[in-house]
C-alpha cells in the first residue's frame, strides 16, 4: 500500500510497475483496487488509461512462472471486468486449496448452536421455531419472502 503523496508523484510510473505478490498480506482485489486507484490518479493528470491498457496492466501484474497458464488465456481479453473476474474466480481457487482447515461449512457445522425444546432440531430456539407449536408457528412462507432480497454482491466495484 503506497502513501498518498507518493503514488502522486509518479502514478503512471507505479502503475505499470506494482505486481500482485502470491502469498502476501494483500488480497487480490485489494491488489487490483490500488491499480484502480492509481488509474485514476493518472487520469487526474490528464493521463487517460484505456480499458485495454489497464486490462494489460492487470495481466502483467500477476506473478511469473505460476500464473502463466491463466495469463496466457487472458492475453487477448481487451475488458478489465473480464480480465478481473477471470483473475478473481482462479485466485479463490487457490486460495480454497491452500488454506486447508477454513471452510466456512465446517466452522459453520461445528460452532456451538442452540437447540429448539419444541423440535429438537438445532440451529433456533424455541420462541423462533417454525413447527407446530413453536413462537413462529406458520411464519415460515414470510421469513422466507422477506430473505430472498438478500442477494450477495461484490465488494469492488470498477469505474
Ligand atoms: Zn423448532
């Protein structure tokens, strides 16, 4: 993460020069959000990026030799949000296949959760309980409509 004043001074330079370390602090859309800012810093300088060229700043900002195979596919990819969600889907593959033992469904599994005196089953309680004789009998239909505006978006957004 570069200071302020510093990604002022040169950005044109710093962009083309920042590269994504694999296995740092740094995740990759974090990686990716600092291209973007200095992108914008360069056009705050009447530099005037194009996609293309900032789609090429992406691919060859990803390590070598490891990510060679999904650089090569995206050589002709003129699109950053392709290029970024092509980058994103491979890294957090990888990123499952290294940290072993962090699966959200297993933390989820295993973590302590009450459990209903009404059904027995675990995950609510009593006064919450959907089945017939519980705080919640019959709610179930408009628990669920109120939950289906709950859509997952991605946390960066490209300008
Ligand atoms: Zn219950």
């Amino acid at each position: 993460m570069g200071r302020e004043d510093e990604t002022e001074a040169d950005p044109m330079a710093h962009l083309f020069t920042k590269h994504y370390v694999e296995g740092g602090l740094e995740t990759l859309l974090a990686h990716i959000a600092e291209l973007q800012k200095l992108r914008d810093a360069c056009g705050g300088l009447g530099i005037d990026i194009t996609d293309a060229q900032f789609a090429r700043v992406i691919i060859l900002s990803m390590p070598t030799p490891s990510w060679d195979p999904v650089v090569g596919a995206l050589a002709g990819v003129l699109d950053p949000k392709i290029v970024i969600s092509q980058l994103n889907t491979k890294w957090s593959r990888r990123q499952g296949l290294t940290s072993t033992g962090k699966d959200s469904n297993m933390v989820f599994q295993t973590g302590t959760q009450p459990k209903c005196e009404n059904c027995n089953k675990l995950g609510h309680v009593k006064a919450k309980c959907w089945a017939r004789g519980g705080g919640q009998e019959g709610q179930y239909l408009r628990r669920y409509n109120s939950q289906t505006s709950n859509t997952s978006t991605p946390s960066w957004t490209l300008r």
